[in-house]
C-alpha cells in the first residue's frame, strides 16, 4: 500500500467515524426530546424571567453606536476608549 492509498483509507475511517458519532447523538437528542416532559405556559414564563441577565449591569449603560468610527470619534472627544463586543462562530450559538 502507498502513501496515498494510506491517506484515503485514513481519510474515509475518520469520516465514517465522523459520520456514526453525529448520527449516534442526534439519536441521542431525539430520544431525549422525545421523553421530555412537557412545559406549560406558565413554567416557560418563569424559567424565562429567570433566565434573563440582570437589568443593572454596567455595559447596559454604555452608548451604542452603529459605526466603529462614530464611536472612535465619540471616544476621541470624551476622552474615553472604545468598548466593543465581538461575537465569532455559528450564528445560532456564540463560539
């Protein structure tokens, strides 16, 4: 067997393998779906209310702006820095 015969068969197990783990947990999921038990209207409103981040927290206060030079100006005459929030990833889920 050559290098590259080696390659493609290493290649094609890590896929299959690949292959069987994501199918195995999105059976896992459903099974796990599938049991759970049901929420009603006013459980959901409570775990919501529970789950939303505290009013007071300080970089709820800041300014925002729409443009990173819009703000860089606006720091530049306040004399202050430029706080911004990066988000990276899926855009169903921060990475």
């Amino acid at each position: 067997m050559n290098s590259e015969e080696h390659q493609s068969q290493s290649f094609m197990r890590r896929h299959l393998v690949q292959q069987v783990s994501l199918s195995s947990a999105c059976l896992l999921l459903w099974a796990a779906m599938a049991t759970a038990p049901a929420i009603d209207e006013a459980a959901f409103a409570k775990l919501h209310h529970q789950l939303q981040p505290p009013q007071d927290e300080a970089w709820r206060g800041l300014p925002w702006q729409d443009s990173i030079l819009k703000a860089k100006a606006l720091a530049a005459t306040q004399e202050k820095p430029v706080y911004m929030l990066v988000r990276s990833g899926h855009p169903l889920g921060c990475v």
